[in-house]
C-alpha cells in the first residue's frame, strides 16, 4: 500500500535577517551563515531592573594598583558623565576600588542619580596596598562595608549588592545569612555574587535570589562557560570581568580579522562577540580615557555573523 504524505513549506526573510521556513504550519526559525544575527539590546536584573547590555566597570578610575587616588581626576569625572550621556544605565564598583576612590568619584560626577541608572557595588575584600586584595567575608567586615558604601554612593539601598569573593576561611552560611538579613532589612535590593562555580550559586541560592554572576571571562578566556549557560538557564545576569582580558585581547590574530572586515577595533569586536554570544550577558569593561570609553561603546554598532561569530569561537580552542 503506498501512503501520500502531504508537506506545505513556506519560507519567509525577517527583519532581523533570520530566515523563517514554515513546515505544516510550524515554524522554524534558522539564520543565514553570512547575515548578522540579532541579540536583545537589554537585559532585566532580579526582574525588576531592566538595563542596557553595555555598562560600564569602573575600576580602572583609580591609581596604579587600584590603589589611591586616579592620576587625572578630571577626565575620570568626565568619564562617568559620558558614560551616562551614551546611554550607559548600568556601573559596576566596589568599596575595594581605590579603596573608596571609584564609588566616591561616582557619587561626585553623577549623585542625584539619573531615574534608571543601577550602580552595582561589591563587598567582600580588604586593601592592605596596590594590588593586594585579601579576602574577607565575615558579617562584620561586609557590615562595615555595606554602610560604608551605602554612605559613598549616598544611597539608602544598593540596588544590586555583590560578594566580591567567597571567604573559604569564613563558613558560606554565614556570608550567605548576612546578605539575605541585609535585603530583609532593605539595605540591599538585589544579591550577586563574583568568581563562583555552578555549585557555589546553587548553595547560595539556599538562602537568597542570585541575580547575577560575575566571573572573568572573554572571547579568549572561556573557563567559566559551564557557569554562564547555567546563569542563562536561570535568567541571572552573567558579567565578565576582564572583558576586553584587560586589553589583551588586542593580540587576537582571528579578532582582528573580524574587525577589519567590519571596519571595527578589535576591543569593539570582543565586546561584540559578548553581545552576541549571550544575552544574559551584561557587559563592563574598563576605562579610564573618554576616548575608549566612546570607542567601546561603539560595539553596539557591529553587527556580527554566524560565520564571524563561528570563526571567533575558535579563539578558544
Ligand atoms: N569581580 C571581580 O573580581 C572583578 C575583577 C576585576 C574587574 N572587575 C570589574 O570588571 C570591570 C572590567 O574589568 P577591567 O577594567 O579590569 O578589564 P577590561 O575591561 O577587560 O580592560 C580594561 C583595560 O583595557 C584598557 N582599554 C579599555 N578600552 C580600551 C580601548 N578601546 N583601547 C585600548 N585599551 C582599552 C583599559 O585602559 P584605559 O584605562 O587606558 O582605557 C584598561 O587597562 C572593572 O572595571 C571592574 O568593574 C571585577
């Protein structure tokens, strides 16, 4: 007995340059090797605090070592200022930073802040010189440090407050029980955490929403991939830090080729690759010049393919 088997097939081009093939009136939607592939321009922290991908880090707004004051104040201001003038709406910090020099700063260029502006700060390390960041998580040093900050940046709630570092000499329930009292008490609105593993988070998650991760992590250094596809399967926020592998990515052979076919810098084309690798991810990379500032923020502009993006993967091996 022979049986007919009816197909309709129905291809459609989208906006977004992804091609849409209807088949027996289910959809699937496939995308062209040699066309850009779109990505979401922002991201909702906690669910509550929608932001642009592309922030800004300011940690390099300090003196050398990340220790003291930076060595033209001024342009650091001027750095701040622009940043929220590009649309930056989200500014990762620390109480580490200087220490105290980069939430102070920001307070200065940007307090009253702008309706919409999230500024994420850290908790969790001491400075005892340039350079040097020993560890501490216990509740009374995060105490200290919580008020401290909350005092700098002339808030009454850190909108997203983020371990710097597990303390493996201080048990993780006590950091943890510290934070979640912390966002009971209205102190903290949202919880992250920084340098963990998937098990790290799913401990952590015991006690308190995670809302966001914040791992080091570039196109050239993957170690954390299994973290930010599991922070993808969560809808918590992934940001790299040393996302331009603190300007060595600038010796990439096969990003620099993308960037010449896109008229782009390699920095731009790393920040790029983020962009478009996941959109849980929220990018901060670091400046202290107005000129790289204007230059990252121009990432948002290059539109990469899945043949650039495949070709970019290969930088990890
Ligand atoms: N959670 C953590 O443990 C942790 C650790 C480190 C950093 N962070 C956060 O992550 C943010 C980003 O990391 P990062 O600042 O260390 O590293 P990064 O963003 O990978 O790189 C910053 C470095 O690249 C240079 N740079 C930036 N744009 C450039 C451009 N267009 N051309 C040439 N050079 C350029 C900067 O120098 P110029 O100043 O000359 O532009 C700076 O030295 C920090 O600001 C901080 O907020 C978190």
């Amino acid at each position: 007995m022979v049986s007919l088997i009816k197909i309709d097939i129905a291809i459609d081009l989208l906006p977004n340059k992804c091609v849409k093939i209807g088949l027996n009136n289910k959809s699937i939607i496939t995308t062209m090797a040699n066309t850009s592939i779109s990505y979401q321009p922002t991201f909702t922290i906690g669910g509550d605090l929608t932001v642009n991908r592309l922030g800004y880090g300011a940690m390099r707004i300090t003196g050398k070592g990340i220790w003291g004051p930076p060595s033209d104040k001024d342009e650091a201001i001027r750095v701040l200022k622009r940043a929220v003038e590009l649309g930056v709406n989200f500014i990762d910090t620390a109480d580490s930073y200087g220490p105290y020099v980069s939430e102070e700063l920001i307070a200065e260029a940007l307090h009253p802040y702008a309706s919409g502006l999230v500024i994420a700060t850290k908790g969790g390390l001491e400075r005892t010189g340039p350079d040097q960041w020993p560890v501490n998580g216990s509740p009374d040093h995060l105490k200290t440090a919580l008020e401290g900050s909350l005092k700098r940046l002339k808030l009454d709630q850190i909108d997203l407050y983020q371990l710097h570092r597990i303390d493996p000499k201080v048990p993780a329930e006590k950091t943890f029980e510290f934070l979640q009292k912390a966002q009971q008490d209205g102190k903290i609105k949202h919880i992250g955490l920084s340098e963990v593993s998937v098990d790290d988070i799913k401990k952590a998650q015991e006690f308190f929403e995670v809302v966001s991760v914040q791992n080091m992590y570039s196109v050239d250094n993957r170690k954390w991939e299994p973290v930010l596809q599991y922070t993808k399967e969560q809808n918590i926020a992934f940001i790299p830090w040393f996302p331009l592998n603190a300007a060595n990515v600038a010796s990439q052979e096969k990003l620099k080729e993308v960037a010449d076919k896109h008229g782009a810098t390699v920095y731009q084309t790393a920040l790029s690759w983020l962009l478009h690798h996941s959109d849980n991810i929220l990018l901060i990379p670091g400046t202290s010049s107005v000129k790289h500032l204007e230059e990252n923020h121009k990432a948002v502009s290059v539109e990469l393919t899945a043949d650039d993006m495949q070709h970019l993967d290969k930088i990890a091996g």
